[in-house]
C-alpha cells in the first residue's frame, strides 16, 4: 500500500519532506562507464560504436549497415496496420499544429539616440533524437522530439534507436517517416550519445541533443553538455492528481497507474480534501492491479513511491503540489481553471475529469517531454524554442554613438579594460574631428 498522509497531523510536514526526498531514480555508478564509452568512441569511432552494439545488443553491424536503409524502412512500415498508422499520423497532425503556435517572432525597433537593436531567432543545424529501444520502444517520443525540430526548421535531423537482437519496432520507423526525419541509426547507450555528439566516419556530428534514455544515457548526455547541447536529464516519470472527490475513483485510479506502469521507480500521486475519496481510490488501484498487464512494475511503484495525502481544502493541495512541481499534473475537479490559477510549477497540466494524462502522451498536442525530479521549479517541457538560438543585433549611427559611447567609456576604464573604452573613444574623436 501506498503512504497515507493527512495535513492536520503533528508528523506531516516532516513526512512530507521525507516524500520530496524520496530517492527513486535506481542509478548505479556509470559515469566511469560512461566516461570509457565515449573516450573509446572519439578515438576509434565506427570500429567502437560497432563493437559496443554487438556488446550490449547482441547485433553485428558494419558502417554501411549502422542506418536502416530506404528498403528496410519500407519493409517495415508496410507491417504497421492501418488502424495505427491514422493514429500516428492524427497525432503527428496535432503536436505539429500546437508547436507551430510556438514559433517565436524576430524583433528589431529604432531608439530615440537612433541606434537600432533586436533580436532573431535561428535554427540549430543538426538534431539527434534518442529513442529507447526494445520493451520500452516508444512511437510517440519519435514524434514529440522530431516535430519541434522540424518546426523549428532543423536542417539534418537523425535518430539512433537500439535494436536488441536485431528486433524493430516497425511504428517507430513509421513515426520517424511522418515526423520528416532524415536518418536513423540501429544504434543505442552511450556509444550512440558519443557518435552523435562527436562525430564518426559515417555518422555526422549534431548540434543538439535530446530523448530519454537509461542510466547510461542520462550519464553520456551529461558528458557530451557543452560539447552539445542537451534537453533535459530526465528521470522517473510521476503524475501527481488533485481530485474534489466529486469523480470517479476507478478513473482516478487509472491515472495513478497511468505513470506507474511505466517504471517501478515512478511515482503517483493523489492530494485530495476527501479522505474517504482517497481511500476508495486506493482500493481500485489495488483492484485494479490483480489484472493490470503490467502489474510487476505498477505494483512496486505504488507501493513503494506512491502516496494518497489528505488536505484541508483544494488551495492546501495546490500549495502542497507546488512543492513537488510534478512532472504531470491532473486537477480532476468541479472548477480546474481556477483551482489552475493557484499552480505555479508543472510540467503539464491537465484540466478536468475528461483530460486523462495519457491524452497528452499521444495525441494531446502539447509535447510529453517533460520535466522530472522537481525540475518543473526551474525548466519546461520540449519545445520549439528548444532546437532554436536567439542572436541579439545592434548597430549605432553615428549619433547613437555619440549619446551612448561616453557611458561605455567611463564603465571600460571602471573596469580597467583600457582597449575597451579606446575603441569606443577612436570613434567618437573621429566624429568629433569630423564636426569640427
């Protein structure tokens, strides 16, 4: 059984400290791994990257074999059954539709000095995009990360998904053909980070980085940061539900497991003012969990991170669930926008009964890239912005000069940067020679 916590005790807040504390992510020491991993695929490249798949994959492969061809491609997506390719694609249709609304707007205006300043935005020019492989082999993440980077305006855009055993999921190839993706790789773990990051002889560096991955791929992402750039590190994946107790439990339920079925490291969530409510919710998880496909995962998860928290009122729960600044957060209630006023830190929010988080794992729009670990305080889901860079534009007159340069001046000799203030003070001598 999960945690049961209740506001008005004398022990809550240090139980719920206890709780934000919770160390979930099961990660062993890999950064010396890691660390080996990508020394050895900077200095041997293909030969390395080919001999770790066959390492960790059991797959042999040569360079000309890394990617998938044309006509394996289309072998495989001719198995997709028609049902989900229209799901695919409807989906692909919507997250496309919600990140174009995204796209920034360069800006430039005129001072009254007469100096012109602004801004533009810019694409990065390549992207690679980790997709997990085997059982945990994921569609709907090809199309989340790829979409914004195609909106973006991303010129190369590469996979790398690992293939254990040679297995493929024919959907993710699918979904990487909607999406408008150029290359994928058979290819995963920190080798795949490391090529992408630094390059082979078949396999062109990127600029940016980004999809979930295990242990060892948070770890390379880690590492190859600065050298490229990275989405997030993300963890174990958590719903967090405010409920009135007006709903239905088994639906609430549902959600909870939702998250759970995920990893027995993820945790759910329900802060409610209805202790009976949260009791009956309880029970259908655990009814729901004696036939639950899934269950060896979800049940750990709920039983050992997962947790029902009564409160004195709905404004008690949105204080307490900004605390935790969940990664999903559902607000099944009679009023969700305005109990949505009082949430400062979410990754996503989903808004009344009929907003099952899973809608916004598929098909929603809003990207399901999102934050973990609390890092909803400080960050926000994949977007757009993410595959773009903003470069500022200045350009004086000679008269913007002459009103603004003075100050420079004086602040470059404040910081003794004397060739600093002599370039603003050659100009200013000229003009004034010019005048005179």
């Amino acid at each position: 059984m999960p945690q049961f916590l209740d506001t008005t005790t004398a022990d809550f807040e240090t139980r719920f400290a206890a709780l934000l504390g919770m160390k979930r992510e099961d990660s062993p020491d890999v950064d010396a791994i890691v660390a080996d991993i990508i020394a050895d695929v900077r200095a041997r490249g293909d030969a390395a990257v080919i001999e770790l798949t066959a390492k960790f994959d059991k797959l042999a492969l040569k360079p000309e074999t890394l990617a998938f061809s044309e006509a394996e491609i289309a072998a495989e997506i001719a198995k997709v059954p028609a049902a989900e390719r229209a799901a695919l694609e409807l989906a692909a249709k919507r997250i496309r539709a919600y990140h174009e609304r995204q796209m920034p707007e360069d800006q430039s205006w005129t001072e009254p000095t007469g100096a012109m300043l602004g801004w533009r935005w810019t694409p990065v020019s390549a992207a690679g995009l980790y997709v997990p492989g085997g059982l945990a082999s994921y569609p709907s993440s090809v199309l989340m990360n790829a979409i914004p980077a195609k909106v973006a305006g991303v010129e190369r855009l590469v996979v790398v998904c690992p293939t254990p055993g040679g297995v493929v999921n024919p959907l993710v190839l699918l979904a990487a053909q909607i999406a408008g993706v150029d290359t994928v790789y058979r290819i995963g773990g920190a080798q795949a980070v490391a090529a992408l990051a630094y390059g082979t002889d078949t396999i062109a560096p990127v600029d940016k980085i980004t999809g979930p991955g295990n242990a060892f791929v948070a770890a390379a992402k880690r590492r190859v940061f600065g050298k490229v750039g990275i989405d997030m590190i993300a963890g174990p994946s958590e719903i967090l539900v405010i409920a009135d107790g007006t709903g239905d439990p088994d639906w609430i339920a549902l959600d909870l497991l939702s998250q759970a079925e995920h990893d027995e490291s993820a945790q759910s969530i329900l802060i409610t003012p209805d202790a009976g409510f949260g009791r009956a919710v309880a029970e259908a998880v655990e009814k729901r969990l004696e036939t639950l496909e899934r269950r060896a995962i979800a049940g750990p998860s709920w039983r050992d991170f997962g947790a029902v928290i009564v409160t004195r009122d709905l404004s008690e729960a949105a204080a307490l669930s900004n605390r935790v600044a969940p990664e999903h957060l559902e607000l099944c209630v009679a009023d969700p926008d305005a109990l949505s006023a009082e949430i400062t830190h979410a990754g996503a929010i989903f808004l009344g009964a009929y907003t099952p988080e899973a809608i916004g794992d598929y098909i929603g729009g809003p990207n399901h890239v999102l934050p973990t670990a609390r890092s909803a305080r400080f960050s926000s889901g994949l977007s757009v912005l993410d595959f773009l860079k903003r470069t500022t534009l200045a350009k004086m007159t000679p008269e913007a000069l002459k009103a603004i340069g003075p100050s420079a001046e004086v602040l470059a000799k404040s910081e003794s940067l004397e060739a600093h203030g002599l370039s603003v003070r050659a100009r200013l001598d000229a003009l004034n020679e010019g005048e005179g």
